[in-house]
C-alpha cells in the first residue's frame, strides 16, 4: 500500500511553470479493447466524490490516481482508493504515463486548463460542467480536444438520459403539440449567505493555496469557507447560471433546438445580489432574455426565499429547475429524469419518465475512449462549449450592466419577457426592495457573433474584455493553434 503522509504530500506540491505543453503529444498508453482504463482524479471534493460513485460502477476501470492541493481531501480520498497514487500537482499526475484518462472536477477556473494539459499529455477527459470559466478558453479546449486527438466529455449528464430522445421525437418528429413559440429556463432554489468576514479567510496550513488558485487572481478571500462557495465568486466561479443554468440551458439547447442554435444572436441581462449582506458577487437573482432568431428563450435564477417571512423558493410557473416549452397546442415542462406535456386547457397528455443520466454518462465516456470514437460521446466538448457559452454570455451581461430601470428592460417586449419581469419585480417587492431602487444591473441588448464568437455593436467593447481573463504566471491558458 502506498504509504500517505503531510511531507510526501507536500514533496509533490512543488509547482513548475509550464510554457506550451510538457508531455509528448498523442496517447502515451494506447488502450485496447479489452484493456482496463486507468483513471485519474484531479480534485477530491464534493462533486469529485460523487463522481466517484459514479465511475466505479463502470465497466472495466480502475481508480489508480488522485490529486487535490487539499492534503484533508486527499487523504480521505485515499481511504476510499488505497492503492491510487496521491498527488497536491495535477502535473505531476499528467507525468505518469500508466494513466489513460482524468475526471476534472476541480473549481470552475481550473477546468479548462487542466482539460488542455491533460490532453497534451496524451489522456482522456471527463470534465465537470460548466465547460470554461471564461469562452475563450472554452474555445482553446475544444481545439486541443481535436488537435490532440482525445476523447473529452462534458458533465451534463442528462444528454445521455434516453429520456431525452423520445422528447425530441415528441416534439419534433410527432409535433404533438404543435409548433414550438417560446421557451422558459428555471433554477429557483434557496441558498443562504456565505458571509462577510473584515479580515481575509486564514487559509488551512493543509491546502497548498498556490495551487487551489492556479489561473486565478490571488486576492483576499472574505467568505466564511473556502471550499463550494467559490461557485459565488466570479475570480473562481460562474455562479448559479454556470452552476445549474448550464444544465437547463443545455436542455433547452438538446430538446427545443436540437443543437440547431449555438449561441444566442443578441443577449438582454440583469439581477443582483439583493437581501443578503455577504462576500459573494455573483447575482441570486438573474433574468435573462435570449434572442436565438427563431424561438426566444428566456431564464429566470433565484437563491433568496418567497418573501422576507417565507423558507420556500420564489413562486414561478413550471418546475423549480427545469424548462417550459410553450407550443401551439399546450406546453411541455421538463426537468431532470421526468417530463410531462400538457395540452392547451391543462389537462396532462403525456408523461415522461428517464434516469437523469447517472451512470449511463460516465459509461458513456468509457466507451467511447475504449473505442476510440468522440462521435459516440453524449455531450462532446463541442456540445459542452456551445451549452457553456450561454452561461459565460448571461453572466457577462450581467457584469457589464448598469442600473436597472423598466424603460430599458422594455427592449424586448415578448410575453414570456414581460412576465418574467413582473415575477421578478414581484419578488423583490415581497423583500420590501423596488427594482430600480435597489441594486440590479441591466445590460444593454448585446449582439453576439456566433462565427468569431465576440460581441459586435453598441457595448461590445465591455463585453468583449470579459471574453478571456489575465492569467498567473505558470498557470496561463495556451492559444491552442
């Protein structure tokens, strides 16, 4: 057994700074047909461990390495793996040529560089969603995913619930309810606040920081904890629309267009972070409108409760996190592993049952490296850019906004927009906030250019800074050629 101790732990923790890639290029450990994989961990948290579960019930794999610059982490992980190798530096993982593939699921901010640096160094990737931090490094992962030659998988996993077809052939194919006129994404879930410290969070002596940090800005942390509310931060995390919205806005993507829009032509976005006095910068409420050139789309995020006397998520029409396809003929709500369609008096016409995707997705993926075949792949790291790409958009709505006023949110007047905002306003009021006197952003309506994947036109300046971030020394996302 591989003995775990503080001092080897921190003996790998060394950091190297890298320039291009420092692995040969190609499959350092060609995998037959019948061969174990060898998989590689990189980040023993929360999300890690679920995964876990997940691909041990895969066929023929083996767990024989682990990685997270939190030495608490690690050692539980080991506990879990005995014989895995334990690693602080996902670099020195990516050395060891016995390992075929790696999952990611590390902080939002390191997804994309330890994608590409894996896949430099001749692996296999399974990468948590959302896909990129920021799109142009989204963009520099898909291209080192076909410049390498690898299989990379995105961790939407409900792209390989079955159920997802027979929606598609519902909708589409049979057209049971006619024709598709909008659609409506929801995450309304409570959160609470992360916490307001006046001096910087002390960082455990058992997490190499330089590290966890990687690509991010080295900045004072004024949270309560370290660990899960990142996601609230945008130096590390997309908050709740990269969170959950990444997952209902791939749906939308999956069953309404059927991939037949990439990113959204023009973007209206606004929210705040209202009623918590907290360290965190990502909006609990957020509202966007999505021009698409065909359907629009709207989604609606809220983390604060009903009202100010209530511990029940904010009323909205449709499932708590899921869609509403609004059609000719009735509407289809659709949420993970479940859906129903509706005609137009309300009476239910169908339901539909799945699996949210669990266990199928990571088999999918070890499929398709044993086979060597990314077309086989449920959500593609193409697929995963794409559905990312309206996430990084909203937020960057969101970040380039000014205050909010009803005047400008009038820029688009479809039905299932003006609703949206009277939820909203609604809502805060039930806060006793009003919005335009309390502290919401609205963007301008943004054009986007789904060719060179910039914004265009009157605000486009803003938006674009925000479409790639500065990067540390040793920790810089490579323009993959």
């Amino acid at each position: 057994m591989h003995r775990f101790s503080r001092r080897n732990f921190l003996q790998t923790s060394v950091a190297t700074t890298v320039v291009g890639s420092l692995w040969p290029v190609g499959s350092l450990h060609a995998v037959s047909a019948n061969d174990e994989i060898r998989l590689g961990f990189i980040s023993c948290g929360g999300r890690a461990n679920e995964l876990m579960s997940q691909f041990d019930k895969a066929e023929g794999i083996k767990v024989v390495a682990l990685c997270d610059p939190d030495e608490a982490l690690l050692a539980k992980a080991k506990k879990r793996y005995p014989d895995a190798k334990g690693f602080a530096d996902l670099r020195r993982l990516l050395e060891d040529k016995s390992i075929d593939a790696v999952v990611i699921a590390t902080c939002n901010h390191w997804h994309c560089l330890a994608a590409i640096w894996a896949m430099q160094a001749g692996k296999d990737v399974y990468v948590e969603k959302p896909l990129s931090h920021t799109q142009w490094e989204g963009e520099q992962t898909v291209a080192a995913a076909r410049k390498y030659d690898r299989i990379c998988q995105v961790g939407t996993q409900q792209r390989s619930d079955p159920m997802q077809a027979e929606i598609k052939k519902f909708l589409h194919a049979e057209k049971a309810l006619g024709a598709i006129k909008s659609a409506r994404v929801n995450r309304y879930g409570v959160r609470t606040p992360i916490g307001k410290r006046n001096t910087p969070l002390p960082i455990d002596s058992s997490v190499n920081y330089d590290l966890w940090l990687g690509p991010a800005e080295d900045k004072p942390i004024h949270r309560d904890k370290l660990h899960y509310d990142w996601h609230w931060d945008f130096n590390t995390g997309s908050g709740e629309m990269g969170n959950w919205g990444v997952h209902v806005l791939d749906d939308v993507r999956n069953t309404v267009f059927r991939d037949s829009v990439v990113f959204p032509k023009r973007i209206l976005g606004g929210g705040g972070r209202v009623a918590w006095d907290d360290a965190g910068e990502s909006p609990n409420v957020h509202f966007v409108y999505f021009d698409t050139g065909s359907i629009p789309v709207v989604i609606g995020l809220a983390n604060i409760t009903n009202a100010t006397t209530s511990k029940d998520a904010a009323a909205h029409p449709g499932p708590a996190s899921g869609y509403v396809a609004y059609c000719e003929g009735g509407r289809y709500e659709g949420q993970r592993g479940a859906g129903t369609a509706y005609d137009k008096d309300g009476k239910i016409i169908k339901k539909f049952k799945g699996n949210s995707g669990q266990n199928v997705h990571q088999q999918n993926f070890i499929d398709a490296v044993r086979r060597r075949d990314r077309s086989i792949l449920n959500a593609d790291v193409q697929v995963g850019h794409d559905s990312t790409g309206w996430c990084n958009l909203a937020n960057i709505a969101y970040q380039t906004g000014e205050k909010f006023s009803l005047s400008n949110a009038n820029a688009f007047n479809q039905k299932i927009w003006r609703d949206l905002i009277e939820e909203m306003d609604a809502l805060l009021t039930r806060h006793n906030l009003l919005m335009e006197k309390s502290n919401l952003m609205l963007s301008q309506v943004l054009e986007f250019d789904s060719k060179t994947q910039r914004f265009v036109g009157d605000g486009s300046d803003a938006a674009n800074q925000r479409l790639k971030r500065q990067y540390r020394k040793g920790f810089v996302v490579p323009k993959i050629a």
